[in-house]
C-alpha cells in the first residue's frame, strides 16, 4: 500500500490520531524541509504527516522551502501527497467556510525553487501540467465527501500570490478576470513539483476570509481563524474516510 503524504497548512500543523507514530528529519539536496515528518498510522493507512509553516508555525509562504518538503517526502516512501491549504475566496460561490478541490492554477509566486530540473542536467525537461492536480486523487476526495457528507466545491482556480501580504482589492479583481476562484500563497510551487516528481498529488482548499475587496471590511486575523476552525474541524472529519479510499 503506498504511504499518503499530507501536508498540514494554516490550522493544521500536526495531524491528531496517528498511532505508532515516528519522527525523523530527511537529509535532501535541497537543504531542510519545514520539520519533523511524522510517520504513524492513521485509520490503518500509513501516512507521514509534514507541517508546511513549521510546528509552531513560523515559516512566511515565500520562505517555505518547498523543493525540500516535497523531496523529503518522497524519500519517506509517500507516493500520494494531500495537501490542506488556507485560502481566500474571490468567486461568489467561495464563501468562508466551504472547502475546495481545485482542478486549475495559475501562478502568480516568483522567486521560489520551483523545479528540480535545473542544475546537471543532460537534457532539458519540460514537464506536463495541463491539468495540475491528480485527477483520481480529487476523484476521491470528492467521494469522500460525499460519503461522510461533507460538501466539496469540486472544482476550483487556485491562484498563487506570493505573499506573505495579502492582496490589494485591483489584484484580485485581476485576478478574478485571469479566471482564478481562489487565492492561496502556498499552492505553488508545490503542486508542480510534486507533479515534476511524478507524485499524485491533489489540494483541499479551506476557504477562511473572502477576498480582498470582496466586502467593504478588512481582513482580519478574527475571520481567519474562526474560519480556519471551522474547516480544519471538517477536513479531519473528511480525511479518515479519504484514507478508507486510498
Ligand atoms: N489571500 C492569500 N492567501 C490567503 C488568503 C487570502 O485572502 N486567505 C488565506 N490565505
């Protein structure tokens, strides 16, 4: 049975009910990922849980080394990664509160290791991202919460900013036109470095404010986190029966 990755974003930055639980760092030629991995079992699959931000949760989205996270999770033996991410909602369907599968990106970040085809290579590689994200992980996902009753947005444009400020109100109207539902700071490069490592890989998006001009109010770290409570509670509800399907 493969070994399931999941990385834990803002509200969840350890993985509760893992037995048999181990910790270890993983040297990669990337330098260090966020911090201990944690390898246990949870509802009888094995799964090695790694908090993007770092526990306690101290790592900005621009700083995560992400070549690293991916890479170290790799050579943990996890063949699927889910990935749980914060984000704000631009499209009116994306209220606080509702969880996303996104299907799509679009790639605002800049300046972050993105590739791992870079240095000493003895061809050029250009890897397919037509469509980002695993589809039969998100297949999944999406029965999941179907199963344990937990409604999904199935599907969703994931827009990337770099962070780690959030957005001005023209910047997400901007990006509103691009196409984009959602915007997140640590979608990317994750997901195609995944992709690049030929890891399925797939996003579970919790929509915790909305936009940035999207009410006549401020973003507050109040909204965040009462929302981020609120989907982080259902994530956990929706995960064991993701596991039962994996
Ligand atoms: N913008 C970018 N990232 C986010 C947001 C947002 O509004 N909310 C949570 N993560």
């Amino acid at each position: 049975m493969p070994i399931i990755g999941i990385i834990g974003g803002s509200g969840l930055a350890s993985l509760q009910g893992l037995s048999d639980a181990s910790q270890r760092l993983q040297k990669t030629p990337y330098g260090e990922h966020s911090g201990i991995l944690t390898t246990g079992n949870f509802n009888d699959r094995k799964v090695v849980f790694l908090a993007r931000h770092g526990n306690p949760h101290v790592i900005p989205p621009h700083k995560i080394n992400y070549r690293a996270n991916i890479w170290a999770l790799r050579e943990v033996g996890a063949e699927k990664i889910i990935a749980i991410n914060a984000v704000g909602g631009i499209t009116a369907v994306m209220q606080p509160g509702v969880l996303a599968i996104p299907d799509q990106i679009i790639d605002y970040t800049w300046g972050r290791g993105h590739t791992f085809f870079e240095d000493g290579l003895n061809n050029v590689v250009h890897v397919d991202c037509t469509h980002p994200y695993s589809s039969d992980l998100r297949r999944l996902i999406i029965r999941a919460g179907d199963t344990c009753g937990i409604s999904l947005m199935p599907q969703a444009t994931y827009g990337a900013t770099q962070g780690p400020r959030l957005e001005t109100a023209a910047e997400i109207a901007r990006m509103e036109r691009d196409g984009c539902d959602l915007v997140g700071m640590t979608g990317m490069p994750e997901a195609t470095l995944a992709r690049e490592l030929d890891l399925d890989y797939a996003s579970v998006c919790m929509v915790v404010n909305r936009a940035a001009g999207k009410t006549g109010d401020m973003i507050t770290m109040e909204i965040i986190e009462k929302y981020l409570g609120n989907c982080t509670t259902a994530v956990m509800r929706l995960l064991p029966e993701l596991l039962n399907l994996l």
